[in-house]
C-alpha cells in the first residue's frame, strides 16, 4: 500500500507478482472476511440472548473497533487485487486473480487515471485504518482483546499456577468488591466490567473516514467573446460536475471537566465537546465545455467539445466545537462549528482539453469555516458512533468574498464530507491500591456511627 501511493503500478519485489502468492493473499482475505462476518453474527446473538452472561454490563467498545478494523481491512485488499486486475494488461480470468476477477471485470470500464486514483484511494484507507489500529493498540497496553493475539501461545503453554502446575483449564472466578460473583443470583451492586463513568478520562481518540464529492451549481451562463484573430464572436458553456473521493483523519475529542456559570445560568451546556485531527483528503471533480463560433451574420460555423477532469490531494488540520441535543441516553443530534487549514499535496490536472477565458486555480493553502451536522449513538459509555455531514460555509483563504468554494478550470466546487466518526475514550490509570469496598455490614456500622456523630 506504501508503494502504492507512489506508484499504483507498484508491486513487491521478486514476489508481487508469482501467482501462488498472489492467491494465498486473496484466500487469506476471503478467509478473513467469512470469518469476522460469522463471529459478529453468533457475537450480537449470544449477547442479545444471553443477558446473563458473564460478558453483560462490559464494554463493547473495543470490540466494535477491532471487528470494523479487520473488516476495513479485508475490503481494502479484495478492492485493492480488483483493482489491480482492471490496472493490469489481462483481459480474462486468469491464475493471477483466480478469485478476484469478476471484481477486476467490472472496473474494466474506468479509465487509466481513474484506476490510478482509486488504488491511491484504497491504499490510503487501507493505511491509515492501520496506523489507527496501532495507536489504539500502543495506547491500551491492557487492551486484551487485541494484544492477546500476540500474546495467546505464551499465555497458553507457559502460563504456570503457583504450585508450578499448568494453568490451563476452567476460567478463574469473576470477581467483585473482592468477592465470587454468584451469577444466579448476583448482588444489586456487583460490578460486571467498567460500568462508571468514573473509569475513564474525559478525553480519547477520535477517528473518521469517508467519502468526499465536489457539489456544483450545474451548467454555468453562456458566455459570449470574440476571436482576436478573426474577429468572429463565438459561445462557449462550462458544465460542472463533481467525483468522488475519500478522506481519513485522526485526532483527539475532549470533554469538558466542569460546566462554565453561563451554561450553569441556561441549565444547558454550551459545548458538548470539542476535537481536533489532521488527515488526508482527495478532492476532485471535472468540468465539460462547449465552444460554438458564428460567422459575421450569426450562423454557426463549428462546435467544439471537450471534457477535462482533475483530483487534488490536501493535508489538512481541523478544529471543531459540539453542541449535542440528546433524544435519548443513547442517541442525539450533533452540530458542529469549526475551521479547517488544508495544504495541497497532490495536484491535479490543469490542462482542459479546450481552453477557455476565465480559467482559475485556487492557491495552494485553503482556510475555511465549516458546519457539521450527524446523529451520534452510545453503543456504551466509552464508545461513540457519529455519522454526519460536513460542509464549509465560508472561506478565509483564499478570499473571495467570503466564497468557500474552490476555484478549478472555469468553475467552483464546494466540498462536502460524508463520514462517520468514532471516539474512543481512555481508560484512567489507577494509582496505588484500588479503593476498599466493604460489606454491607461495614456501611451499616459506618452509618450508625455517622449518625452518632
């Protein structure tokens, strides 16, 4: 994928392209995919089934993330050989897709900058769901439920009781407050997992990813010039249109600690949370001309068309404010307020097939303010699922006016932003001894003795 984002042509060395490789990493894929498929399945119907398992009450969070990490993954190398097949010089099944051709049929029909720019694209995905996996991972050093598959064989074989005898065997005893769950009659106040508040810090990670389209205004006027050579008038019509593309971006949401005496006077908050991230975004649209000439009593002599299009890549930086209107504990509107610094990377086609007066490019570095509009949902308390919508509403840099429109060829393009975000808050770090909890018994003495007092 690194080379890929070079070169889309790249392949490795030697073996990239010996076609039992290639067919191992395709099994290995479709493998995967069956696989994580299967168990999200039997994992949502055994815990909506079973609300007495020994799982009820404990976060779901991380297993949400590694499942739509494995299966982010798995689409990105299947859409990757696909690719690659419509890319390459084959032109029927052959033992160099054998499973994945009839993807690589169907993008036979893009064009060769197309093809190109969607391996980017993939490749980039597939990257940066990576990278985030790591950090996840190096953040939570006691996030079991993906180190174990590192540590497991050791664990299983090496694991050792204090008498020296193997540990392998029955799960030891859930514990609470210090004591055996007895799970078929627990306890009003035994803990299942985390279930406070309390147990996390009021910032975490925050990820999103999605597609990008340029919106246009449609056909723009027709405009009307003069040749400087023949002296002849002529029409010429630009009709805009956008693409897709795709952006990735990682940062940090931050919750607020205490409630400022405004928000404390309108018994409401005035910022839910704010966040912050850099990414990656690929925008790019294309536009379609038409240019009629007339001779001196109006008629028309010619018409000539063409079409041109064009992907720009940024870096980007982005700062938010939220305010949430909760329906539920569960689920709520969020709106958001920010501003977003791209720099161009990658730039794109600027020579159109027919040249036009008019024509503009916009600078390099884009300033904009933006809105944000999706509905968040709490799967639990430490993992949050916002898709939305994202829309600049003015622009800074370069100014015109205020436009945030983004000048390419003859015409704007506004961009907009589908995405979902994810946050995931950090686990606290318990310093010392855990608290002492006592007994039903010891809060009954301790009440006794504060009412004596």
């Amino acid at each position: 994928a690194y080379g890929q984002l070079i070169n889309p042509h790249f392949a490795l060395p030697i073996i990239g392209h010996f076609w039992v490789y290639e067919y191992i990493t395709e099994l290995i894929a479709w493998a995967t995919g069956i696989g994580i498929v299967a168990l999200i399945g039997i994992r949502q119907v055994t815990y909506r089934r079973n609300k007495r398992s020994r799982f009820a009450g404990s976060g779901m969070g991380k297993a949400y993330y590694v499942e739509f990490t494995i299966v982010l993954i798995v689409f990105c190398v299947i859409a990757l050989r696909g690719l690659e097949g419509a890319l390459s010089d084959e032109t029927a099944w052959n033992r160099h897709f054998i499973t994945t051709w009839f993807i690589a049929a169907m993008f036979k029909s893009m064009t060769l900058t197309q093809l190109e720019n969607w391996i980017q694209i993939v490749a980039t995905i597939k990257i940066v769901g990576s990278m985030a996996w790591f950090i996840v991972i190096a953040s939570n050093l006691t996030m079991g439920v993906a180190w174990h598959r590192f540590l497991a064989p050791f664990n299983i074989f090496f694991r050792r009781n204090a008498d020296g005898k193997s540990s392998l065997g029955a799960l030891p005893p859930m514990m609470s407050h210090g004591e055996e769950i007895n799970f078929e009659d627990p306890k009003e106040d035994d803990v299942f997992g985390q279930s406070d508040y309390k147990d996390y810090r009021f910032y975490g990670l925050q990820w999103s990813v999605g597609p990008t389209y340029m919106l246009t205004r449609g056909k723009n006027p027709n405009y009307t010039s003069q040749d400087v050579n023949t002296n002849r008038p002529f029409n010429y019509t630009q009709d805009p249109y956008g693409m897709l593309g795709v952006f990735a971006e990682i940062g940090l949401a931050h919750f607020p600690k205490k409630t400022s005496k405004l928000a404390k006077m309108l018994k409401t908050p005035l910022v839910s949370y704010y966040d912050w991230g850099v990414g990656f975004k690929l925008l790019g649209g294309g536009e379609n001309t038409q240019i009629e000439q007339f001779d001196a009593l109006g008629n028309s002599l010619y018409t000539n068309k063409g079409s041109s299009t064009f992907y720009n890549g940024y870096v980007y930086g982005r700062f938010a404010l939220h305010k949430n209107i909760h329906l539920s504990k569960k689920y709520f509107f969020d709106n958001a307020l920010g501003v977003n610094v791209d720099f161009r990377v990658l730039e794109g086609n600027k020579n159109h097939q027919l040249i036009t007066p008019g024509s503009r490019f916009h600078e390099p570095l884009v300033a904009q303010l933006h809105y944000g509009l999706g509905f968040g949902i709490h799967p639990n308390r430490r993992f949050t699922i916002i898709p939305s919508v994202q829309v600049p509403i003015m622009g800074f840099y370069e100014w015109r006016k205020g436009c945030a429109s983004l000048a390419w060829f003859s015409s704007n393009y506004l961009p907009i932003q589908a995405q979902v975000k994810f946050i995931y808050l950090f686990e606290k770090k318990v310093k010392g001894c855990a608290p002492a909890r006592g007994n039903e018994e010891d809060k009954k003495r301790n009440e006794e003795f504060m009412q004596g007092q």
